[in-house]
C-alpha cells in the first residue's frame, strides 16, 4: 500500500476553483482503483496551503493510474480547471508508507 501526499499552495481567491478541481481528483481516483481520503483546506486564518491524501494497494497500481495524465479526456478536463482558473500556484508530491493503528479484538 501506498500513499500520495501532496502539498498544494493555493491562490486563496481561487478557492471556489480549487474545490472544483478537487471534487473531479477526489472522483477520478476513487473511479481508477485508488482511495480518496480528501483535500485538506485552510479552515480558519490566512493560509494558501492546502493538502490532499489518496491511496493505491501498490506503486504499480499508482504508476498505471499515472499513465492516463494527459491522454483520458476526464483528466485533461480536470487538469483544466486548474490550469484555467490558476488555483494551484505549485504543489509538491511525497509517498507514504501508512502505519495504520491495531484494531483491537482482530484475530482474536
């Protein structure tokens, strides 16, 4: 399992947008394999930064998501949005390995 952070700077007037951008990532992870666990947004003060955490069962499952960049049209619209409205000033990608808590009582 692994797990893609990434770091969004934002452009605080294009919130609107980059909620629209998110709600189309959040979907087209979830519809190719992966799981969404949401975009994390500036909630109180003055903040540009703004989070985004999703989760494939391997690299290998990530790496073929990877491949429909620029070629599947529902990707090329997402990105546009973001390219369009500028929300995004830069982002910046890291992979996780998750350590998940024990669930008590499991195998018991």
């Amino acid at each position: 399992m692994i797990t893609c952070v990434v770091h969004y700077t934002i452009d605080p007037a294009e919130t609107e947008a980059f909620e629209r951008f998110a709600q189309e990532w959040m979907r087209l992870v979830n519809k190719h394999e992966g799981r969404h666990h949401g975009y994390f947004l500036p909630a109180e003060g003055a903040s540009d930064l703004a989070l985004a955490l999703f989760t494939f069962d391997s690299l290998a499952s990530y790496e073929h998501y990877r491949t429909l960049f620029g070629r599947d049209p529902e990707f090329i619209a997402a990105d546009r949005i973001r390219d369009e409205s500028g929300c995004v000033l830069r982002y910046e990608r890291t992979f996780m390995r998750p350590l998940l808590p024990e669930v008590v009582g499991e195998d018991s």
